[in-house]
C-alpha cells in the first residue's frame, strides 16, 4: 500500500496516509500530551465524514520499539482489508 506524506484533508493535515485503506498514521510528538482532547475529536470527525482510521503511535515507540511497531501496523492493514472488503 502507498502511504503519502503530510496528506491534506481540509482543515487537517495528516502525518500519513494511505487512501486504498482510509487509514492515517500518525506520529505524536512531546507537544501532543497537552492536546489529547483535541487529537480525539480530530480523529472522531474524520472517522465520522470520511471513514478514516487513525493510529497513533508515539516518538518513542518508532524509535525505540520499530519492530512492534511494524507488526501492530501489520495488523490494523489486515483488519482494515477485511473491514473494507479489499
């Protein structure tokens, strides 16, 4: 699947995208602890208006943990193709 980066869906921009998946990846930085609620109800309008699936995944996980990070991506792909019948 191909991924774009920093994808715009008005009035969002989001780290990363993949459109055959409705699924956007996106990677927190220290500044998003204080911006939680704001994250959610992001995710929420997206997933309500355009079926997008958001995962989030820490600084920390990508570069500490790459190798669960990998295979817990490889699994929300497996859930979204039977989710989206592709």
């Amino acid at each position: 699947y191909k991924f774009r980066r920093q994808k715009v869906i008005w009035p969002y921009i989001l780290d990363f995208y993949c459109a055959k998946l409705y699924l956007w990846i996106e990677i927190d930085w220290w500044y998003h602890n204080d911006t939680q609620d704001y994250d959610d109800e992001r995710s929420i309008w997206l997933s309500s208006k355009y079926w997008i699936k958001t995962v989030r995944f820490t600084n920390d996980d990508i570069e500490k943990n790459m190798e669960w990070v990998i295979q817990y991506l490889e699994d929300i792909i497996r859930d979204r193709e039977k989710e989206l019948w592709l």
